[in-house]
C-alpha cells in the first residue's frame, strides 16, 4: 500500500483500512506489526487519540502514557526475551514520518 499523507496511524490503522497483526488492542491503544517493517521484528504502538508527538503530550493525556509505557514494557520484555534484545524508539520533528505519537519495539538488523 502506498500512503503519503502525515497521519498513518489515524488515516489508516486506526481505521481497519488495511489488515493489521495485533499484538495488543484496548479502548487507548494498539499495537501491532509493521506494515512495512525496518527491522526483522516491528511492532508499532499507538495511542487511539491523535497525539501529534511525545513533545506535545499534555496533562490530560496521562492515563494514555500510562497505558502506552505498560505496552511497551510488556511487549518490550516479550521481545527481549524471544530474540535477546530488543528496542524501543521513537521520533521527533523532521524524524517522524507520521505525524500520530507511535513507538518502535524493534530487533534485530535494519533490513533497509
């Protein structure tokens, strides 16, 4: 699928457009693999709420960090165990393709 708007996360996976490989989904947050991983392991996870960036995040958005930091921590620690190590990213400004709050859990050799 080719996509060149700023907002992936709200324009298309938030919206079922396209088939997604959960690994968690609640009322907050979803995450999911890639659609089109760098890593051999990519796990995208999201706020529901259209966050614009981790800079932007505000005070009522709390319960949602809390939730996003219980995923990563969760799936993080899944990961590290199965494949040794593992990542968790995340970017800013001109380094954030889709303009939606999103972290990377990632392993293994960039496969770009």
């Amino acid at each position: 699928m080719d996509y060149s708007s700023s907002d992936f996360y709200c324009d298309v996976a938030l919206k079922g457009t396209v088939p997604l490989q959960k690994e968690y989904e609640s009322e907050q947050v979803l995450a999911f693999h890639h659609t089109k991983p760098h890593w051999p392991v990519h796990i995208g996870v999201v706020p529901k709420k259209h966050i614009d960036s981790f800079t932007t995040i505000g005070s009522e958005d709390m319960l949602i960090v809390k939730e996003l930091l219980d995923v990563l921590k969760t799936l993080g620690a899944k990961v590290e165990k199965e494949y040794g190590a593992a990542r968790i990213l995340t970017n800013l400004g001109k380094y954030q393709d889709s303009k939606h709050l999103h972290f990377h859990i990632t392993s293994g050799e960039s496969l770009r």
